[in-house]
C-alpha cells in the first residue's frame, strides 16, 4: 500500500490496516436560519428532514452554545446537517479562498434531474451556474442561502473512464508536488468545456 505518511510517522507498531471508512456518517455547515436551510433543501433538492438536536451548551467541549443542529436525508445513508448559532457572530468565508473552491456536491441520477433542480433553484431566486461539462459527470453550481457551494452532479461517464484516470492519478500528483503545473494527463476531461 502507497502512503504519503510513511516518512513523517511511525506505524511500525501497527500490526493491520486502518479501518476502512463506510460512507460519510454526517458533514455538518453553519447555517444563517435553521428553518429557512431545512425548507430550501426540502424544496429545491428534495431532501428529508430526517431529526434536530438543540442544547444550550456544546457536548464535545461542554462550552455554554446555545445551538440548533439539523440533519437532512441527503440520500444512501448520507447525511448533511447544519448548526444555527445564534450568540456567534455572522458566517464569513476565508477571504484567501477564491468562492468556488469550498463546495459540497450531491448526485443526481438523470440528466434531466440537473435542469430540474437548476430551474427550482432559479426560482427561489439563486443564479446558477451550468450544466458544465467534466465528461465523467455533468454539473451545474449555486451558492445555498447561507452562502455555502453546491453543486449538483450526473454521471455521464463511459466504460473504462474512470479506470483511464486511475491510471494516470499518482503520476499527475506527483507531477504537480514537483512543478505546482497542471498536468495534462487527464486534461481530455475538460476538452470540450474549454473548445
Ligand atoms: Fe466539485
């Protein structure tokens, strides 16, 4: 098994390998209004609202927080929850981060589901962004009423794509950790967005 961390930690006393991860049990985003995001998300992207926790003070930390944490069925076991803090100050973003880097994606199942999802989106008065082409899959993009990026994708991919990109994934790391330039080994997934 390759691993970036061979060098810089000891897992000489380790006898297997880690636990491998089942799927995401939760991501959890800060959210400006607990009840506005719980009703976007049920009307723009059909998402259950499965459960909410409310205490007055932080279970991991024990700090005083009042806080409100919903959960919403985000399909297959997945899981997207949000907190609602109302003693803390207004989100902000990283200022060095440009807007299109942080984003949580979710998978839609037909073609048709992206101009379906684009169009309620529109209608609750976001732009969106797309379809956009990345061969493997389709996407379009929009920004939630928290202001955090989502983007909704389809599989468009072919027989053996993703086995073609497996192949060349190391040596494009690689590539990168040395030059900080792109590498063109997968550049074919952007041909015809860019063209
Ligand atoms: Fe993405």
């Amino acid at each position: 098994m390759r691993s970036l961390y061979t060098n810089s930690v000891d897992f000489g006393r380790l006898e297997s390998h880690p636990p491998k991860i089942k799927r995401i049990h939760h991501v959890a985003y800060r959210c400006k209004d607990a009840k506005e995001t719980v009703e976007f998300y049920q009307d723009v992207l059909n998402m259950d609202f499965q459960l909410a926790i409310a205490e007055d003070k932080v279970p991991s930390t024990k700090e005083p927080d009042p806080y409100m944490h919903v959960f919403l069925d985000a399909g297959m076991g997945n899981v997207l929850a949000f907190f609602e803090l109302p003693n803390s100050p207004p989100i902000s973003k990283d200022p060095a981060t440009p807007d299109w880097v942080q984003h949580i994606a979710f998978e839609v199942e037909f073609p048709e589901d992206l101009l379906e999802v684009k169009y309620r989106a529109e209608n609750y008065g976001l732009d969106v962004l797309g379809p956009i082409n990345h061969t493997i899959f389709k996407s379009i993009y929009f920004f939630d009423p928290n202001g955090h990026r989502v983007e909704i994708a389809v599989n468009t991919r072919r027989n053996g794509d993703l086995e073609r990109l497996n192949a060349v994934a190391w040596d494009m790391l690689e590539e990168w950790s040395q030059t900080k330039k792109a590498p063109r080994a997968a550049a074919w997934l952007h041909e015809k967005e860019f063209s």
